[in-house]
C-alpha cells in the first residue's frame, strides 16, 4: 500500500470511529431525556395529555428540521452541520430542564422542546449522510454499525437516567452534566468528518446548476415508505412491547421490561453483525429475510402466549434490525443526491416513529393491545414487497 492510499484509508477508518461515537452521543442524550420524563410529568403536576404536548413540541421541530437538513449540509458540509444541530438540541434541552424546575410555566418548555426537536432532526440526518459517505470509500457496508452505536448510546442513557431518578438527582444537574459530556464527545468525533463533502452541483462547464426536488424522485419516495415501515417495526416495539406483556399476556412489568430487553438486544446484535451479511449476500436478500422476520415474529408475539412472546419479541428485534440503516445506504447510492434524499427518506422514516405508536394506542383501546400490535406484521409485509427499491444503484 503507497503512503497516500495508507494516509487515505487512516482518514477514513478516523472517520468512522467519530461518527461512531457521534451515533452513541445522539441516542445517549435523547434517552437521557426520555428517562426523565416521569420525573418532569410529576415535577410539573400534570396529566398524560398535557405531557402529549410536550412530547408534540419536540416531534413537531422534528420535522421542522429534517427537510431542510438536505441542503444545508450540502453548503457548508456534514461536520458543521451536526454541530449546529447539537448546539440546538442541547440548548434548547438546558432551557427545558431549567424552566421545568424552575418555574410552573409550560410555555418555555414546549419552545425550547420544538429546539430540541430541530437540532436533534439536522443532527440525525447529518449523521447519517457522514455515514454514507464513509460507507461509500471503505467499499462495504457498515450503516448498521453507526445505528448499532446509537442503540447502545440509548442503553447507556436511559440506565444513567434510571439512577439519577433513584437517586433523586436534580434534573437540571444531570441534564446539564449529560449536555457537557456530549458536547465534549460530539466535537471529537465531528472533528474526524471527512473533509471533503460539500458538494458543487456544477454541469461540465463548471456552471452551478439547480437541482430538482428529491421528493418528486419515485425511487427516493419507495425507499422512504421502506425506511417508515421499518421504524413503525422498531417504535412500536419500544412504545408497546413492555405494556403488551402486561396487559395482554398478563404478566408482570419486570417480565415485561425484560420482553423489551429481548427486543433491544436482538436488534442491536442484528446491527452489529448485519454488515457481514450485507457485504456476502446484498441489501435484497437480507432485507427480505429481516422483514419476514419481523412479520413472523410479531405474529408470534401476538399468539404465542407469555413464553412464546420471548421468543417473538427476540425475532421481530432482529427483523426491525437492519430496515432503517439500509434505506440510508440505497438513498445516498448516488453521492451527489445523497444529501437531498437522505433528508427525504428521513423525514418520511421519523414519521412512523412520531405516528405510528399514538396510532396503534388509539387501535389497542378499542381491540386490546395485542390485536393492535398485528399491524406490525401487515406494515412488514408492504416493506418486505418495496425491499427491491433498495437495490443498489448501477454506476
């Protein structure tokens, strides 16, 4: 190997291990909020409707966020980008806790949580589209790597989170604590971005063109109601795996927390072995197999009483494993359009994680939780029929 493909292949494995440890600050700071939100319900002293608002407001800059990531990192590239976005969400969530302890008032809050929302949603796709681009120059797939780290991010956040509120530890204090950590890891990793991604959208006299819209692109949409099938998979089963156990299989809540744990710890292991298959087998194959998984496991869930259930819990985690990590691949297959239609497919994939829970709540009041949770397995089925929009590209 010369000395420069070295110094090459050095930048780009540097690369990787930052947007590593940018995935694990993302979801350790968002699960460290999502423990406390107990602590804030009571601290407020209102009810679960009131509490939906607050939660709306972040959903709400979400999406706010999202669309317009596309093409503010192709102006000034992905590291400022997730930068810009962290700076946000950790402001606007210091503001929250503040505000919370502080005062009585839901106004700041719910603002500062619309923020949140907003720089968690350029923080996400920023992420995302580093992650392609490292993809892209390694020659293999290690998508499922990047949400894997975010996965483990979340463990380490909400069990943090879980002290604190057995502790009693202010929120301001461990919010605040949490907010320092990660903008000292966040910084690190950011700061080995690869360099060169802003892109010049120029025709071959060098003049800058327009670029059209990604949202008209079949292919780009395809790829997004994939991406949306695979996160109503994987938030429906962190919303709903631990009160199914409960309330249809009529066991208790520790059972049922460890039925979610069975969950959380498949998918996780999917994406953290996922790449291999990936590189031997292609996107198709594996997608199909994941998503006949996540279909047969939820039915097992479902029918297969309070043991079984283990066992369906452990499989759909693996069938919701790989979806959402392998539409960002096949949306950026075309480095070019990748910032554009990764915000695209984004946005339509946070939509199931933002409607779809509420949803299948609202179905379960009126047919029982479990009956509701078969939903899961129908959305599987569509996205197993639309794995072939992830083929990749040809050159």
């Amino acid at each position: 190997m010369s000395v420069k493909a070295e110094s090459h292949s050095k930048t780009v494995l540097s690369a990787r291990n930052g947007n590593l440890a940018t995935f694990a600050t993302s979801g350790f700071l968002f699960a460290s909020w999502l423990a406390r939100i107990p602590d804030v319900k009571q601290l407020l002293d209102i009810g679960t409707g009131t509490l939906s608002f607050l939660l709306l407001a972040l959903a709400c800059g979400s999406l706010v966020g999202l669309p317009i990531t596309g093409r503010v990192a192709d102006k000034i590239g992905t590291k400022n980008t997730a930068r810009i976005g962290a700076a946000a969400g950790i402001v606007g969530l210091l503001i929250t806790c503040f505000s919370i302890t502080f005062s009585q008032d839901l106004v700041a809050p719910i603002v500062a949580l619309v923020l949140v929302g907003f720089g968690i949603g350029m923080w996400d796709v920023a992420q995302n589209l580093e992650g392609t681009i490292i993809e892209q120059k390694l020659g293999k797939a290690i998508m499922p790597w990047f949400h894997a780290a975010f996965s483990g991010g979340t463990l380490l956040g909400a069990l943090i989170g879980s002290q604190a509120t057995r502790f009693q530890i202010p929120l301001s204090i461990h919010l605040t604590v949490i907010s320092v950590i990660t903008a000292l890891v966040l910084l690190w990793g950011t700061n080995k971005f690869i360099a060169a991604e802003v892109i010049e959208h120029k025709n071959a006299e060098g003049i800058k063109i327009k670029q059209k819209s990604a949202w008209t692109e079949p292919r780009t949409l395809l790829i997004g109601v994939m991406v949306l099938a695979a996160a109503f998979t994987e938030g429906t089963a962190n919303d709903w795996i631990a009160v199914a156990f409960v309330d249809g299989h009529g066991t208790t809540a520790t059972q049922g927390v460890f039925g979610l744990s069975a969950f959380l710890l498949f998918m996780t292991a999917g994406r953290v072995f996922g790449s291999m298959a990936l590189n031997k087998f292609g996107r198709v194959l594996v997608l199909r197999v994941l998503f006949a998984a996540a279909l047969i496991g939820s039915l097992l869930f479902v029918f297969g009483g309070p043991v079984g259930a283990y066992f369906g819990a452990a499989i759909w985690g693996l069938g919701a494993s790989l979806g959402f990590p392998v539409g960002m691949s096949a949306a950026s297959d075309d480095p070019k359009r990748a910032a554009a239609r990764i915000s695209v497919v984004s946005t339509i994939g946070y939509c199931a994680f933002l409607a779809g829970p509420p949803l299948v709540g609202f179905l379960g009041e009126e047919v029982g939780i479990l009956v509701a949770l078969l939903a899961v397995g129908a959305i599987s089925a569509l996205a197993f029929i639309l794995v072939p929009v992830a083929k990749p590209l040809k050159a």
